[in-house]
C-alpha cells in the first residue's frame, strides 16, 4: 500500500517547479491519534508530503526514467500547526539537479501563511557513486505508482493546451 500525502498538482513547470495542495480531514485516522483532543498534521507527514511533491518534480524532469529516492532532509522548519479543514500548498523548486542526484527547496503554506521551509535532497539510485545494484524494474515510478502519473495528468494537460493556445 502506498500512501498519497498530496492531493492535486495546481502548478507544475517540467524541472523547474511544482505546487501541489493537500486537503487535511479528520478522515485520516492518524489525527486521531496525534493529538487527542488536538489533532493535527505531524511534521514527518509534512515532510513526505513535500518528498513526493519534489520526488515527482524530480522524476518527471528525466521521464520518471530514474528511481529518485529521498536522501537527506537538508533543512525541516515549522512554523505552525496544521489542523483538520486545513488546505496546505506545497511549493518544490529545483535548486540543481544532476545525474547522481537533485537538491530542492520547498515551502508549505495555509493560506499563504508560512507553514514550514523543507529542502531535501534526492539520489537517482541508478547512478549511485558507491557501486550497490538495484533492482531493474523502477519500483519508484514502476506500473504500480500510476497513481503519480494520473496527478500529474490534469496539469499537465492544461499545460500543454495554454503552450498550444500560445502558438
């Protein structure tokens, strides 16, 4: 099973940036949990959140040809909490991205609120400098994760007729 911490991409410039959105509902039973009486987002799940926002930004900029995998948590500030009925918009910017690995900056807001700063680092495993071998299949962006493709396809199809519209 995998677990989807974001819910819609509202903005996606192929290697550049990506914006995404994740609606917080006290559907998700973790809240129940964390805290009772005052539930709210933990700040791991904020930080996977944007892991898959600037994963995908990362993958999609090679064609979802590399297995990118979170390596490091360069920097996770908070600002403030994030409760159930909350929206948080997620912003992932590539600072660089090269063939072993990709650096992102990133920011969650409420409302443009400033919610948290996350930059993180990926690896393209593929390329991985310390000669480990992987499985050949991309169980990262493999036939079972069309669940990202099909959060990338409304945007992308909008961006693709504004291009279209532009010419």
């Amino acid at each position: 099973m995998r677990w989807i911490w974001i819910d819609k991409f509202v903005e996606f410039e192929s290697g550049r940036r990506a914006v995404a959105l994740k609606n917080v509902t006290l559907a998700e039973e973790h809240l129940h949990d964390h805290f009772p009486g005052f539930p709210v987002m933990p700040e791991c799940l904020m930080i996977e959140a944007m892991a898959q926002t600037a994963g995908i930004l990362v993958g999609e900029a090679k064609n979802f040809q590399e297995k990118v995998i979170l390596a490091k948590i360069k920097k996770a500030v908070f600002f403030d909490y994030v409760k159930p009925g909350d929206t948080i918009e997620l912003e992932a910017i590539i600072e660089s991205i090269v063939s072993e690995a990709a650096s992102t900056k990133g920011t969650i807001t409420r409302s443009k609120k400033l919610i948290a700063e996350i930059d993180l680092m990926f690896s393209h495993i593929d390329r991985n400098l310390a000669g480990k071998e992987f499985p050949a299949e991309n169980f990262v962006f493999g036939t079972g994760t069309s669940v990202f493709e099909s959060l990338l396809r409304d945007i992308l199809s909008k961006n693709k007729q504004k291009t279209e519209a532009q010419l």
